[in-house]
C-alpha cells in the first residue's frame, strides 16, 4: 500500500515538473514575441520635420534703472540712497507706468576700502620698491540699487529715461524688447511646423512607395529672443540727461521658431 501511494505522489510531482515548465516556456515565449514585434515596429519608422516662422512686434521694453551712492558711514549711504531710488520710482510712476511693472532686481551695500602706499626700507620687506601696499581701512560704504522697468507705451521710452536720470539714476542699461505673451505667436508657428512636417510625410510616402501608419510620437523645439541694446549708459549721460534730445529707439520685430518632429509607423 504504502509502495503504491509513494508511486502516485511521483506521478502527481512529475505532473506538477511538467505543468511548470511548460507555463515558463510558454511565458518565455510570450515575451520573445513581444520583443521582436516591438523591434520590428521600431524598425519600421520614419521621421520628419517641420518649421514654423512668426514674425511680431514687441510690445513692451524692459530697462534697468540703477542707483549708486557712496557715502562715510551706512546711514548716510542708505539715506541718500533711498532717496534718489524713491525719486526715480515716483518720477517713473508720474509718466504712466504702473506700480507692478517696476521690479527690485539688485540692493548691495558694501564697505570701500582705501589703499595706500607707505614708504619702507627696502633691506625691512625684500623689496626693489621703496613702497608697499597699507593694510585696506574701511572709508566708506556704497548702496547699489536696481530696478526693472516694464514700458508698454513706446513714445514714453525716452521720457522715463530722460525723467530717470533727473531723479537721481546714474546707471541706465539693459534695455530690451519683448512680447508679454508670446504664447499666441507660438501656436501660429506650431501649426506652420506641424503641416509642413505632415506634408513632408506625404510627400515622402508618395515618392518612395511606402504607407504611412499611425503618428506614434511628436517632438518640439522652440526659439525666442527678445531683441536687446547692449548698453544705454550712455544715451541716459550723453543725450537723456544732460539737456540733449532723446534717443529715437526702433523695438523692430521678434521671430518666434518652433522646429517639430513628427514620428510616424510605416504599413
């Protein structure tokens, strides 16, 4: 009896081997056509791409209005400081601009430091020179302060710079041009992109004989640079600010580029 329930246990275990072995190899299977089905369609794709051009006209300009002051003691720095900045701010205020189109980009205070030469003996320092370097001593302290400001009326530009510089700014650049919301601009040049890039595709299966399949993937690039005057310190010293004319500044135009790839399945 107990040589025959031994010989059944064998069976059922061998039955159990076999069970599992052919569900691994089944699954294995599984799995080797899947790969090869997901290579095949990996190498039956094609490419293509498109670009879209916008072109716009700026309608804001960002500048920089700074104010430097150097004084003896931290008080009278930040006093004179404040002061000439809280002028600049009020001015540009008084000629349109709104409170939320001016922004605090910089405020720095820092000590100066005095260099002196001092007359030693050569034989005391190993010196050819009769004069060394003092030790640095604190004369005084510099305030530098800086503001962002967003014009949206063109024909002001050259008053706020001009009213800037009578305020107290001693330091004007950076001025730039750009579009607020470039975002409009953006789905013209995606659109132009996407149906060049589709039209390619056509093209491209008419001429060499294949059929596109689904659109699996779609890749963008996009470019935009605001258009920027590398420095306008001297058109707010020379021109702006000591009773000359004001700067004729032309903002031109912006391009907005989106470059888009569009992957498609070949039948």
């Amino acid at each position: 009896m107990e040589e025959k329930t031994a010989k059944f246990s064998n069976k059922i275990f061998v039955l159990a081997s076999v069970l599992v072995v052919g569900t691994l190899v089944f699954f294995a299977g599984q799995m080797i056509l899947e790969n090869k089905s997901i290579n095949q369609q990996n190498n039956y794709q094609i490419s293509v791409s498109g670009e879209g051009k916008v072109y716009a006209k700026p309608d804001v300009a960002l500048v920089s209005l700074g104010v430097t002051t150097q004084a003896e003691t931290v008080a009278d720095a930040t006093k004179t400081g404040t002061e000439k900045m809280n002028a600049v701010i009020d001015g540009v205020k008084g000629l349109g601009v709104d409170e939320k189109d001016i922004q605090t980009t910089d405020y720095n205070l820092s000590p100066v430091y005095s260099q002196q030469k001092v007359l030693v003996s050569p034989m005391v320092y190993n010196t050819s020179s009769a004069f060394v370097d003092s030790t640095p001593e604190i004369v005084g302290y510099k305030l530098t302060q800086n503001v962002q400001v967003k014009i949206r009326d063109f024909t002001k530009i050259g008053d706020i710079l001009s009213k800037a510089t009578e305020m107290g700014s001693n330091q004007i650049g950076d001025l730039q041009f750009t579009i607020d919301n470039p975002e409009q601009f953006k789905d013209q040049a995606r659109a132009q992109a996407i149906a060049q890039a589709k039209a390619k595709a056509e093209s491209l299966a008419n001429e060499s004989g294949i059929k596109l399949g689904k659109l699996i993937n779609v890749y963008e690039s996009n470019y935009y640079a605001p258009s920027a005057y590398n420095s306008v310190k001297s058109i707010s010293q020379d021109a702006v600010g000591y009773g000359g004319a004001a700067p004729t500044i032309q903002p031109g135009q912006q391009e907005v580029y989106i470059s888009i790839s569009l992957v498609y399945q070949v039948r």
